[in-house]
C-alpha cells in the first residue's frame, strides 16, 4: 500500500508541475512575488480551523473523573499538538491518510491516554468530521450550482455526494455492529500478531466507541466544530486571493475551499493529493473566473502552506520519538 501510494505521490507531482508549467510559470512566479509576505499569513491562518476541529475532538473525551485516563486529562493544546503532528504524516507522507490517526493514538497513550479511550475518541472524531466535511461541500456544490451555469461539471459534483452517501451510512453502520470486532480477521491477515498487540481487545474498543455515541450532547458539539473548521478554511482562500491582487467575495472562497477540500479527499491514496488539488484549483478557478496564472498561484501557496506547517510537524515528531527510543534504551540498560 505504502508502495502504490509513492507511485501515486510521483505521478501527482507530475501533474502538479505540470499545471504549474502550463499556467506559465513566470507568471505564477510574478504573482507570488506580489502575494510576499501574505503567503505566510494565509499560511498561518490555517491554525484557526485546526483549533476549531481541536474543540470538536477534546469534547468527546470523558471527563476527570471518569476512566480512561492513565496520568491526567489532556488539554486543547496537546491536541492541538497531535492534529499538527496527524495532518503532517497524513499531508506529506505515503500513508492513505490513516497513518497519522496511527501516529497520534500512539501519542496519545504516551502521554498518559488509555488505548480503549484514545482509539475511540479518534474513530469518532474521524466519522463526525467526514460528515462535516459532507454537509461543507454541498453547501459548496449548491452555491456552485448557483453561479456556474456549466451543467457537466455540476452533475459530476452532484453525482459525487450522491456516491458519498452510502459510503458514510456504512461507516457508521459498521461502528454500530462492532468495528473492530470486524476489523480483527482481516488485520490480523495483513499484519499478524502486530494488529493484536496493537488493538488489543476489541470488544473492549468497540463498547467504548459506544459509549462515546452516547454522549450526545458531546457528539453534537464536536460535530459543529468539525463543520466550522471546515468551513474556517474559507479565510485561507480570501486572505490567498487578496494578497494576490484578485479578491474573492466570501461566497466564492466557500465555493474553491469546499470542492477542493472534497477533490482533495476523495484522492485520499494520493500522498497530499499532489496534482488533483493543483488540477481542481485549476478547473473550479478557471468556472469562476480566475485567470490559469492567479489559479496556479493559489494552489501554490496551499503547498507552501502545508510546507510551513507540516514540516516542523514532522521534525517534533521524529524528535519525539528519538527521545522515547533513546529513554527505552536507557531503561534497558539499567535493568541489566
């Protein structure tokens, strides 16, 4: 998988480059050098929709007294450490986008987190933020119906949440009849006695994704939140697109950030879907007007974003895990 998915990320940036070229790279360069600093900040801005989702994903979590908790309750900002290091596995490295879940349950129960409440409150964090991300993009899908009068393109976008319907009501139908009890056969086929080590017992993982449903009042708001980040990754686009020269009215920016967001995640096997966000911010661009150069110029500086953000999120956590391999060791060597 890890193989296919490099073989995906080469080809992505393939295309990726060439959109670049296409669009005249002199001129994408030129429309950079005028965005200057404003990369950075449209950049920076993404913090905010990562604190939304944050609040969202500490909600589901029981409270101090009640268990799951090895040492102490987590606060926003340790999430706020674990979305950072999750998005930067997921964005810039060959995993699917599951590998950076695996990174920060693993953080998780480092830092004092039981594995039955760290696993559970990250599977459904993942479900409540994928319907979120649903209900953004028709919301997208319908103001772009709205203001394109192109009809193929909008019947693709309407068939494509049609598609994504049925995915989501199996995601939660399979959490509902036990999803690790489901899950066991096949990962322990894939990869053996790792999966069990790792899992351990899943029924246990299952009741407690249950229980964490129950709490619907947590659900509800973590829900919100999901939908609110992402929806905040609007401002990203309107900061991009005013410090480029080329304003966009908030509308517009709801329009790009929701069918990119949904492009971008429906190529999930694709490392950053490299090249289908560089192709959709070229086609969506181009249906509501911008220019092949401002369109390029965006999808830029959504690279030099994730660039910004994710690379020191990957340097913590290599840092982060040296330092626990480096402590194993020593550990070992005292017991001898």
């Amino acid at each position: 998988m890890i193989k296919l998915a490099a073989l995906f990320g080469l080809l992505g940036l393939a295309v990726a480059t060439g959109v670049i070229v296409w669009s005249g790279w002199d001129q994408v360069l030129q429309a950079l050098a005028q965005a200057g600093w404003g990369i950075v900040v449209a950049s920076l801005f993404h913090v905010v929709p990562m604190f939304l989702c944050v609040v969202g994903w500490h909600a589901l979590l029981p409270g101090r007294s009640a268990p799951g908790w090895g040492r102490s309750r987590p606060g926003h900002l340790f999430f706020l450490y674990l979305l950072w290091i999750r998005a930067a596995v997921n964005n810039l490295m060959p995993v699917a986008r599951i590998g950076g879940e695996i990174v920060s349950v693993r953080v998780m129960m480092k830092h004092g987190v039981r594995k039955s409440t760290a696993i559970a409150c990250t599977v459904v964090e993942i479900t409540l933020s994928v319907i979120g991300q649903f209900f953004f993009a028709l919301i997208g899908v319908g103001l772009f119906v709205m203001h394109v009068s192109d009809q193929n393109v909008t019947m693709q976008l309407l068939w494509g949440l049609l598609l994504s319907v049925p995915v989501i009501g199996a995601l939660l139908l399979v959490q509902r009849a036990g999803v690790f009890g489901l899950m066991t056969k096949l990962f322990t086929l894939m990869f053996r006695d790792k999966w069990k080590n790792f899992a351990g017992n899943t029924a246990r993982l299952d009741q407690a994704v249950h229980t964490m449903y129950r709490r619907r009042g947590r659900v509800l708001l973590c829900g919100v939140m999901q939908f609110a980040s992402w929806a905040a990754g609007s401002g990203e686009i309107w900061l991009a697109m005013y410090f480029l020269g080329h304003p966009l009215s908030l509308l517009e920016c709801v329009m790009i950030e929701a069918l990119i967001q949904a492009t971008s995640s429906a190529a999930f096997v694709v490392p950053g879907a490299l090249g289908v966000q560089e192709a959709g911010f070229l086609l969506f661009g181009h249906l509501l007007g911008l220019t092949p150069e401002i369109a390029a110029a965006l999808a830029v500086i959504r690279r030099c974003r994730d660039l910004l953000l994710y690379v020191p999120g990957l340097v913590a956590w290599q840092v982060q895990e040296g330092r626990w391999l480096l402590r194993h060791r020593q550990k070992s060597l005292d017991s001898r």
